[in-house]
C-alpha cells in the first residue's frame, strides 16, 4: 500500500457523534420549561388573571402571542442566514426561545415571569451549552506540549492555536467550524491546537491573549512559524486593546493562508517544493 499523503494525514483526536451534543440539558431543558407557559395560559383562560397581569382577556394575550411568535420566526431566520455554525444557531434558537416564554409570562402575570427568570439563571448555571464533539484534529495543548510542540517542534510546521475558554458562547459556537478546519487542512506544514486560557492563564498571558475580563478577545487564534508568532486574529492594537469584530471561516482561512499551506504540503509530496505556494501559507509580519 503505498504511503498516505503527508497534506492527507490528519491525526483525528476525537471521534464521538457530534449531534449527541443535541441531546445535552442545555438543549433539552428548553422544551422541558415550555408546559410552564402552557400551564399558565390555562390559568390564565381559566381565571382571567388577576392584578398583576398586563392584558385583560385571551382575545389580547392572543394578540400578543401572534406578534411575539411573529417576531421570533424572524429573529431566527435573520439568524439563520447569518449563522457561524449549527451550534451558534441552536444556541440563539434556544436563548430567544426562553427569551419569549418570559416575555409572555410577564403579560400573563409578571410574578411568573420572575420566577421564571430565577430558574432560568439556575439552568444556565447547571445547563451550560456543551462544546462540539465531533470529529477534529485539533491537539489540546498543556504548556509543556505546547513548548515541545509549537516553540521546539519540527521548524517546518506552523502551528494555529486556538485559545479558547470553554465557557464563552463565541468559542462554542465557532467551534465547530475550528474542526472542520483542523479535518482539511492540517497537514505536514501545518497543525492545529487548543489552548484552554482559563485552565492555563500564564501560557495565555504570556502571548498577550487576555483571559478574563475581555470577551472579544475569546477566541484568539495566533499562527507561529518556527515557534514564533506571525499573525493573530482578532487583531490587538498598539495600546493593547482587541478588535471587536466576529471571527468567521472565511477570516480564519483568508487571514491566516491556509490553502497555502495546503498546497505547498503537496508539493512536497509530489517532490517539487514549491516556493511560491509555501510563502502564501501565512504572514510573515508579527501583527500586534
């Protein structure tokens, strides 16, 4: 059998159903608390509310459920177009959802919408949205992996390093995206690793990633070339400060050269190096 291509040869980390995530309590919980509504709404048809409600018939919380509802399906199609991964979709359907629960319960009776909200804040405490567990090539990095790996590994390999806090909703939701990148374009001129910030903040504080503090700044993906840095996304100013903006495939892939990479692996392969190809693969100027 002849040898598998080094641009093919892609460590796959973790092998686990990625839709089981799905299934998760933060999932799942959303439609346990939708009979709430349901239990108040027959309440409500029942008794006709009390003092503490905002409408005054079924006729005008029907009215008012239309609007919520009609505002919710645009919300999420907005969404949908606009979706990083299926896990930033599903994590705002889920939000909003709640979201629009509360709201009709406040008409209702606001004293439930208040109850409401404190089991909400105790599901997002116990319920958080679970990372993608999908198929992936990206190597969790310690820091003594990260020094053997990434600062005195092999000069011809680049690394993407991803620091990530497992808890921010931005790192969640690109997540997936981040393995199904890893899955394409590692290759023997580049590899991908995680660096969880929270777990090792000297290791993040030592490549200018802030850990707490500074959501914009999570994810922060840092490329090194010969274990030093030569560009980062989002981008950080000179007086420290990190640009807002919303990573997306298409800067990962743009920013950072990866079809460059790719095909100058290949060209290794083939036995023809190709020079060209090699100097796309990434920056060459430290961008701060």
């Amino acid at each position: 059998m002849p040898p598998r291509p080094a641009a093919e040869a892609q460590p796959e980390l973790k092998r686990a159903p990625g839709w089981r995530r799905f299934l998760a309590p933060y999932y799942t919980s959303t439609l346990a608390v939708l009979p709430i509504y349901g239990l108040a709404r027959h309440w409500f048809d029942e008794t006709g509310g009390s003092a503490y409600s905002r409408v005054g018939s079924s006729d005008e919380l029907w009215e008012k459920e239309r609007l919520i509802i009609a505002c919710l399906g645009a919300m999420l199609a907005a969404r949908a177009w606009r979706r990083l991964s299926i896990d930033h979709l599903m994590g705002t359907a889920t939000t909003y959802i709640k979201g629009a629960t509360g709201l009709l319960l406040w008409f209702i009776d606001y004293r439930f919408a208040i109850y409401y909200a404190l089991l909400l804040v105790v599901m997002y405490l116990f319920f958080p949205q679970p990372l993608f567990t999908g198929p992936t090539a990206v190597r969790p990095l310690t820091p003594d992996a990260f020094k053997s790996l990434v600062e005195d590994g092999p000069a011809d390999v680049a690394w993407l390093v991803e620091f990530y806090a497992p808890w921010a909703p931005a790192c969640i939701h690109l997540e997936p995206v981040v393995a199904e990148l890893s899955l394409k374009y590692s290759c023997s001129r580049l590899q991908f690793g995680r660096v969880d910030a929270p777990r090792w903040p000297q290791l993040a504080q030592a490549h200018k990633v802030p850990v707490y503090g500074a959501i914009p700044a999570l994810p922060m993906f840092i490329l090194f070339e010969k274990g030093k840095e030569v560009g980062r996304i989002p981008h950080m100013y000179e007086d420290g400060s990190i640009s807002t903006i919303t990573v997306q495939r298409q800067d990962i892939v743009a920013a950072f050269g990866l079809d460059g990479y790719l095909a100058a692996a290949q060209d290794d392969q083939r036995g023809g190096p190709s020079r060209a190809a090699a100097a796309k693969g990434g920056s060459t100027k430290k961008r701060r």
